[in-house]
C-alpha cells in the first residue's frame, strides 16, 4: 500500500519503533506504520433524531492518494454511497507537521428502524473498513452499557480480553469516559493505537468517547472556560496545548456525537460537545464536566504539596467551599434542567461524566490523601448545585477518572437523597488508589467489603458506598498490573420495565465466557430508580 512509501506519513503515525518500543515484553505484537494494509485505522457512530453522524480515522496517505472518502451502505444488494467528502488534513500543532486525517459524515432522514451493513471508502475503493449501524434496541426492556476510563500508555499491547468479553456480552452502547490517550504531545498516534486496540467493537455499536485531561495534553482539567494555564500542573484553570491542539483532539473523539446543546465556542474559540443521546428510550446526558470548571489556585490556599491535593488534616473543609468557584457552567445547568424534562420516548436517564461527583479514594499511589481537588467533589456548592439538577432528572450517574471502581450514592442535606454514580474501572492501572478509610463506615451494607456505608469524603461531602474494588496489598510486586492493579471495565443494565440499573464490574483477564467467571467482589450492585427519583439500593454481592 502507499502508505508504507509515505517516510512522513510513517513518522507521525506513531504506531512505529517508539510503541514496538514501549510495548511490553511478551505482549501481542503492535504492528507499525509499515504493516498496515488498510488507509483506514477505525470508525465510530451515532444515530438521533434520524440523524447519522459517522466518524472515520485514516493513517497518513501519499501525496499521490485520492483524498475523497465515501460512506456507503449495502441496500438492495449492492453498495450505495450515501455520503462523500474530502479527508480533514488540518494540522494539530503537535507534533510539527501532524495532520488530523478524519472526516466525519452526517446524514439526516437515516432509518433507524433496521440494521445497515456500512463501509467507509478510501484510495479509490481500494481499501474499504466497515461493520454494522445498529437499530435502535427500542423493542429491548433491558439497554446494556459497557464503559471504560484510563487506557494508560504504560502498557501498549491490544487488548484481546476485553474485545473477547465485549462480543460475548454484546453492549448496546460503548462510553469511553477520558483519557483514551496518554501521549500529551501526539495524540495522532495515540488515537490511531486506541482505534486498533478497539475498533473491532466500536465499528458495531454506537460510541461515546469523551476526553479528559490527559487527552488534551495535561495531568489535570479545569477547563475555566478555555482560559490559557500557564502553572504547573494547570491549577489555575484552563489549557495548556494551544487551542488548536485541543479542538482536533476534541474533533476526532467526539464529532461522531449528536449536536451540541449549544454549540457556542468557550474563550479562545475552544469548542464544546455537552449534548445527549437516546439508545432504545435511555437518554443519556454527555455534560462534558471539565469544560467550565475553576482551577483551585489563587481560590483556596495550597494545603498540599500541589495546589490540587489537600494532606493537612487540620483544614477547614468550609474554608475550601468558595461558593463563587464554578464546577458546571450554567450553560450546562440548563442544559440539564431542559433535558431533565424532556421524557417523550424517554423510560430512564443517565449522566455520562468524566469523573464523579465526590472524592473517592484515599490513597493515591501507595500514600494517603485527605482531598483532591481534581475530582467533581470540590467545590462543594457547585457540586450540590449539579446533583440537584441531576436529581431532578431522576438520573444515574456513570464516570471514570478516578482510577477506582466505586458505586456511591450521593447525599446533599442528608445521606442518600441524591443520585447513584458508578466510577469504572480504569482499562490499564498503573497508578492505582483505594478506598481505605481510617474510620467505620454507618450503615454499612456489605459482609464481603470492610468498609462500606455512610461516610463524609475529604470535602465534607454525603457519600454512601455500595462497593468498590481496591487493589491488592501487593500490586507493587506484580509484574502484570492487569492483574493487581484492580484494572477491567463496567457493565451497567437499564432494565426499562422495573426502573432498575445494575452495575458490573469485571476484572481484566476474566474471561466472562467460561462459567466461572467473577466479578470484583462486592458487585453487582443494583439500585432502582422510584417514580419521585429516589434511587434506592436493591442488592450487592455479599449484601447484608
């Protein structure tokens, strides 16, 4: 193929020497650049309101290559095109000369009625990649999601295990919640890695792909409405990659989404995606949490030795609840009081952020942290101010970020009158934190996990929690951290009929085709969602 003559085209794919590299010893093969036989790396959909809007990723083509892309479709036997455009070469800044290499297709008056076989088009028609534009499971009481957060660039091997158990476990929708990519400064490559560690699930099933810090190029986001961070460790809000950096990444990871609420660019004419989508009479609610939120420094004083993290346990947890720090925008509040009315060919709703609404973990890395700042449960007003909305939209709240699996029920006023949240597992865990806190857990509801019930988190906040899964006492020792490290992925079921949501927390390496496979223990848990919002715990592995 062409593609192996283009030296430049091999260079910025990244999928080159440097990750056959960085692959870890004994894993599955990472072909290169040179490998490749197909122009097109993967591609992702959605589909509301009878509108497609299809996202495709190619490798770098030859200068000599074609660079219209077709959409077609199989009807009546025979391929159809139904959509055709130029491929995007717009450059991402970073690294020098790196071209985005994505076209994204909408068609409106799309039948939603019936599966369509697709294929994107590329070279002429000389190499095509295709899969199937699911009908909407509407006819289905039970809408299953399978969600992931953390695919740390530490480990670079495919991940045969996860697409095994996805195919067998068929989700109707996939919720990628952040940090696809870990290479700050490429994510060209990264994301091209990311299409062949998943495509082969993705090109079958309607994708939200969200991203979080580490997909724009920092450690931590708060995006304070697309203001420039010039600190270390970004704590005065904002971004640190140029605009034009974070708006490609934001295009290949989210332009397969339905329209934006509001499409209105933030400062320095960063976009936004926060929008919804309904899969089979589930609306989910994408808030894009990170986009409007205050960055700590200059608000609280340091307490830590990053302005982010809190180690002093003599500090005023009222001090740092500076009711002017934003958490949601406003747009994105009344994004969610209208869509939290919206229920016509509605049976539940669901929030998909990048991280959750409390501080959920203690130890970080092996050492304990009183709060960090980075997680959804600072600033408390604005957090409560969020919930409320959340609450009155009877919604369940599914996140990642926070490198521990954990299913919290949120309180405001008084433990449990707000909404469930279930933090994912990260995919690949090599920074991983626990949920160990020095004092006993009120109400507790497990026998098999220690530390159960109603707690206060770092920040003062109301959290009950159902199950979380630490990792092991010696995961510092394991060669494999797929295995130590408390990595896997979520599986959460809408059942429409009994107003219920179960959620499933797999380990990687389970192979959930044999028949004793087994989740972390402590799960599943499942919660129902009563006629005023109420959500209340029904079950949990090991329940008392």
């Amino acid at each position: 193929m062409n593609v192996k003559a283009n030296i430049v085209g091999i260079l910025l794919t990244f999928v080159l020497v440097a990750q056959l590299a960085e692959a870890r010893a004994g894993g599955p093969e990472i072909h290169s650049a040179a490998d490749v036989t197909n122009a097109i790396c993967f591609a992702m959909y959605t589909v509301q309101d009878n509108v497609l809007k299809l996202t495709a990723q190619l490798y770098p083509l030859a200068d000599e290559d074609t660079r219209t892309i077709k959409l077609q479709i199989m009807k009546n036997g025979a391929w159809t095109t139904i959509a055709e455009g130029p491929v995007r070469e717009d450059l991402y800044g970073s690294p020098v000369g790196a071209k985005v290499w994505n076209i994204c297709f909408r068609v409106e008056d799309w039948d939603h009625s019936v599966d369509w076989p697709y294929r994107v088009s590329a070279r002429g028609g000389a190499d095509t990649y295709g899969g199937t534009i699911r009908k909407d499971p509407i006819h289905k009481n039970e809408i299953v999601v399978a969600a992931f957060t953390g695919n740390s660039n530490k480990d670079r091997r495919l991940k045969p295990d996860i697409i095994r158990n996805i195919k067998a476990q068929d989700p109707d929708l996939l919720f990628f919640s952040g940090d696809q990519s870990y290479d700050h400064r490429n994510h060209l490559g990264a994301w091209l890695l990311f299409g062949r560690q998943f495509g082969e699930i993705i090109k079958d099933r309607p994708t939200i792909a969200i991203p979080d810090d580490h997909d724009v190029g920092q450690g931590n986001l708060w995006g304070e409405d697309g203001v420039k961070s010039i600190l270390p460790g970004a704590s005065d809000g904002g971004y640190t990659m140029p605009p034009q950096y974070v708006n490609e990444v934001q295009f290949a990871q989210t332009s397969n989404l339905p329209d934006p609420y509001d499409p209105t660019p933030i400062k320095r004419g960063i976009g936004v995606y926060y929008t919804d989508l309904n899969i089979g009479g589930v609306d989910f609610a994408i808030i894009e949490d990170r986009k409007f939120k205050m960055g700590p420094a200059d608000i609280i004083p340091k307490m830590g030795p990053r302005p982010d993290h809190i180690n002093d346990p003599t500090y005023d947890r009222r001090a740092v609840d500076v009711p002017s720090a934003r958490l949601l925008g406003d747009r994105q509040i009344r994004f969610l009081e209208h869509w939290g009315r919206q229920w016509d060919g509605v049976a539940m709703k669901a929030v998909l952020s990048q991280t959750i609404f409390a501080g959920g973990a203690h130890i970080h890395h092996g050492k304990r942290l009183l709060a960090d700042l980075d997680s959804n449960g600072w600033p408390q007003t604005g957090r409560n101010r969020a919930l409320a909305a959340i609450r009155e939209a009877h919604a369940y709240m599914i996140a990642g970020d926070q490198h521990l699996a954990s299913v919290i029920q949120h309180g405001t006023d008084e433990w449990k009158d707000a909404g469930t949240s279930f933090c994912v597992p990260s995919i690949v865990n090599f920074y991983p934190r626990a949920w160990l806190p020095l004092e006993a857990g009120a109400d507790p509801v497990s026998d098999v996990l220690e530390h159960t019930g109603d707690f206060l988190d770092g920040f003062g906040n109301k959290v009950s929690m159902y199950a979380y899964a630490n990792p092991g006492p010696d995961w510092r020792s394991i060669d494999d951290p797929l295995r130590g490290g408390a990595a896997g992925y979520g599986l959460v079921r809408f059942n429409k009929q009994q107003r219920s949501v179960t959620a499933e927390c797999w380990p990687r390496m389970v192979d959930v085709t044999q028949p004793d496979a087994a989740q972390f223990a402590g799960w599943p848990v499942t919660v129902t969602i009563g006629e005023d919002g109420r959500h209340e715990r029904v079950s949990s592995e090991g329940a008392r």
